[in-house]
C-alpha cells in the first residue's frame, strides 16, 4: 500500500483559509500604502491624514517654559482615518505575538483546545495592559497627576491634549477596534462571540466617551487603574495554565479587583459629581467642548455605575463557580463497606474479593 503524501498546495487565493493564514502579510501590504504615500507629493497630503496626529495648536510660551513654544491637540473626525491606520499596526503586532511568543509556547506546553484559547487570550492582553500600564503611569508623571489630583477637573474643558495623551487615546481606541477582526481571525467559538462583543462595546463606549467628551484626565487614571487589575489577572492566568497549583494570583487579584471598583467609583464621583459640579461655567456648549451640564454629568456617573456594578456581578460569579469547583474537588470520598450476604453469592463474593 503506497503511502499518502501531505498535500502542500497552498488555498486559492481570498479564500477563507487563505484569509486566516495570511491576514497579517494582508494587512501589512494595506498598511505599506499609507506609508509609501508619505513619498509622493500628490498623495502625502492624504497619507499624512493617516499616519500622523491631527488637528494641533500651537501655543506661545510661558514664562514657565523656555523658548519654545507649546504644541497641543483637539479631536475631531480625521481622527477616524489614524484610528483606521493604527488599527492594522494593532493587527500586525497582535500577529507577531501570536507567532513568534504564544505559539511557540503553545507548541511546548501542549494545551487543550480549551485551554489553548483562553492562553492566546490571555497572553495578548497582559501584552497590551502591560505596555498601556507603563505608558499611561509616564503620562501621569509627566502631567503632575499624582501630585495634584485636582487636575482631573480643574480648568474643565480639557479640549486640548498633549501629544502624548492623544497619542494614548487614539491607540487605545484602535487596539479595541482591531479586537473586532481578530475575532474572525482567530477563529473564535460562536458562544464566545457575545462575550466577546459585550467586552469590547464596553471599552469602546467609555474610552471614546471620556475622549469625545474632554474627560481624558479622569478617563487615563480610570484605565490605568484597570489595566493594572486586569493585568495582574491573566498573568495570574498564565502561571495557572503552567502550574494549575499556583493560586496565589487569584487571590491578590480578587482583593485589588474590589479595591479597583471602590476607587474607580470613589474618583468618579469625585471628580464629576463635586469637581465639575461646582465649575462656575455649566453651559452646553459644542464649540469650546464643554460638557458640563447635570444631563451629561447624571450619564456619565450612571453608566459608570452600570458598568462597575456589572462587573462585580460578574466577579462574585466567578468566585462562587471557583468556590465551588474547589469545594468538589477537596470533597472526602466516603468508602461504602461492602455487605455481606447469606447464600452462595455471598461465599462468591467474599472468593473474588481474595482473589484480587
């Protein structure tokens, strides 16, 4: 019997399969354009639109600085085309770690199909929190935010940014953006789909509601704060997947998962319900990108709320399944005595048990 060769021809071209195993060669290829029209005259104005910040000011120095003249930013709807571009930078590096780190640990540690989702899941996000963690704690350094707290709400409308916090904003944005075609891309479960969507609707609705509504000093110290958390529970995870006896993670989790809720509610409130809520200007006005109304501040502390609220609906639910698979698990099996009958069937019983 002749032995069957692998077949080593490659799917046609824009296939399905063809799609999935090149998507990251694809989206290079798209990102490349935009860059090469950087090099050409007719198409830099275009270009540009995508790769670099839009819409700066610049500000004349103040005594505080040196010659040189300050330069900020405000949003506005360009920001869609580099939140686009950045979105396949996302795409690419979300590749690279799936190639090149997880896979390769995939490979060696032998996962379940189970357990090989949720480590991808994880490996990616501690990833990104972690960087997003370092890079947000520099801008609050550099911005005096530890030292004067009372800068989230100070000189409210905070329409403009430096380049570093819009930089922030917009490659958040399209981190969660691009967590929408990884989903086909990795091939994700149809009943983890909805999870899923929930997850990512949420990061986007109040990522772009603290920038579109020029919260962007609360809105960094909430994701940092929940970054920090979130971080700390999938590298917890990813212990777990190497060594299932290391719990230690879950436990500092939990504790900081609570406290991370009760700051984020207590700086909320603080900063929208006292700070702005005692700003002298409290008109709507679209021009200058002030929000400061009791309608907007009611929406943005109750959606806070609502979300907070969710997410500890979600981990009490969590703790209790964990409680409960472990209380089954530590569970003493109670031995049955074997009963002794009269009869023949008893002499044979009494004759196996011997024989084994």
């Amino acid at each position: 019997m002749a032995i069957r060769k692998k077949s080593t021809k490659s799917p046609p071209v824009l296939s399905h399969e063809f799609i999935l195993q090149n998507h990251a060669d694809i989206v290079s290829c798209v990102a490349m354009v935009f860059l090469l029209g950087l090099m050409f005259e007719i198409t830099a104005k275009a270009s540009i639109i995508f790769v670099t910040l839009q819409y700066n000011v610049t500000l004349p120095a103040t005594e505080e600085q040196a010659a040189e003249s300050a330069s900020l930013y405000y949003y506005g709807i360009k920001d869609l085309a580099t939140v686009f571009f950045y979105m396949l930078v996302a795409i690419i590096i979300h590749a690279i770690i799936q190639e090149y780190v997880l896979d390769k640990i995939n490979r060696r540690m032998h996962f379940s199909k189970t357990k090989h989702s949720k480590f991808n899941e994880s490996g990616q996000l501690s990833a990104f929190y972690l960087f997003s963690c370092i890079w947000g704690t520099f801008i609050l350094i550099s911005e005096n935010y530890i030292s004067d707290p009372t800068i989230l709400w100070r000189a409210y409308p905070h329409n403009l940014m430096t380049f570093q916090m819009k930089f922030f904003y917009i490659a958040q944005l399209a981190y969660w953006f691009h967590a929408f075609p990884e989903l086909y891309f990795q091939k994700t479960k149809k009943e983890d789909i909805p999870r899923q969507l929930v997850y990512i609707g949420l990061y986007l609705f109040h990522i772009a509601g603290a920038y579109l509504l020029n919260l962007n000093h609360l809105g960094l110290v909430l994701l940092v704060l929940h970054y920090f958390v979130e971080f700390l529970f999938h590298i917890s995870r990813l212990f777990y997947f190497s060594d299932e006896k290391y719990q230690k993670g879950f436990s500092l989790w939990a504790v900081l998962f609570v406290l991370g809720r009760l700051l984020t509610l207590i700086l909320s409130v603080l900063t929208v319900g006292f700070g702005l809520a005692r700003a002298e200007n409290q008109k709507l006005d679209f021009s200058a990108g002030n929000f400061n109304v009791l309608a907007v501040r009611i929406a943005v502390l109750a959606s806070i709320c609502i979300t907070q609220a969710f997410m500890m609906w979600k981990f009490i639910n969590f703790q209790l399944r964990r409680w409960r698979e472990h209380s089954t698990f530590q569970a003493p099996t109670v031995k049955k005595k074997p009963t002794v009958t009269k009869g023949r069937s008893s002499r044979k019983g009494t004759a196996k048990l011997e024989a084994k």
